[in-house]
C-alpha cells in the first residue's frame, strides 16, 4: 500500500502573557495568538500552563504539542501533532466565538 507523504505538524505563533489573572486565548494579533496563563514564567510553568490550554482549546492531549522555539521569551512558536492546519485554526476560532458570545 502506498502512503501519501508525511504530514508536517501545524504549527502556531503565541505572544504569552505569564502571570495574568486566569488563563484564556485572547484572540488574535497579527499572526500570533494572544495567550494569557496565571503561571509565572519561572521553572517552565508558564509554558507548561500555555501548552495544557492550547491542548484543552484544541481537544488534544498535552503530549501531542511541543514548544519548538521561544521557551524565555513572551513570543513562542507551539507544534501540533495529530491536526492539520486549517483544523487547528477552526477549532480555536470556534473557542474564541464562543468566548465572545458569552462576554
């Protein structure tokens, strides 16, 4: 049987905000997707808290992204498996539409 050829993880711009008063996806900004976590960015826990809020917006496990550059710095490139592109971004514009509707 053949294979088509391998799909590349889809791949995401986050400007984070560590420290903030609750975690959310606050829409977008240019390219990037405006994070916000309760985390501090000390040891990595920012990170971790933006990885396992992506993971939840996206109905993915935590295991399945990966911080590919960015780890000290406010602007971070995040790699999904398992989701191509175009579905990635449906999936957090339907998180971001439903945040809205309830503001």
């Amino acid at each position: 049987m053949l294979k088509g050829p391998p799909r590349r993880p889809a791949r995401i711009v986050i400007h984070l905000t560590p420290r903030a008063g609750r975690d959310a996806l606050d829409g977008w900004d240019g390219e990037a997707l405006r994070v916000r976590v309760a985390a501090p960015p000390a040891d990595g826990r920012a990170n971790d808290a933006l990885l396992r809020l992506l993971a939840g917006a996206l109905g993915l496990a935590p295991s399945r992204l990966r911080l590919v550059s960015g780890a000290t710095s406010r602007r971070k490139l995040v790699e999904v498996e398992g989701i191509e592109a175009e579905e990635m971004l449906r999936r957090l514009e339907a998180v971001l539409l439903g945040r809205s509707r309830r503001a």
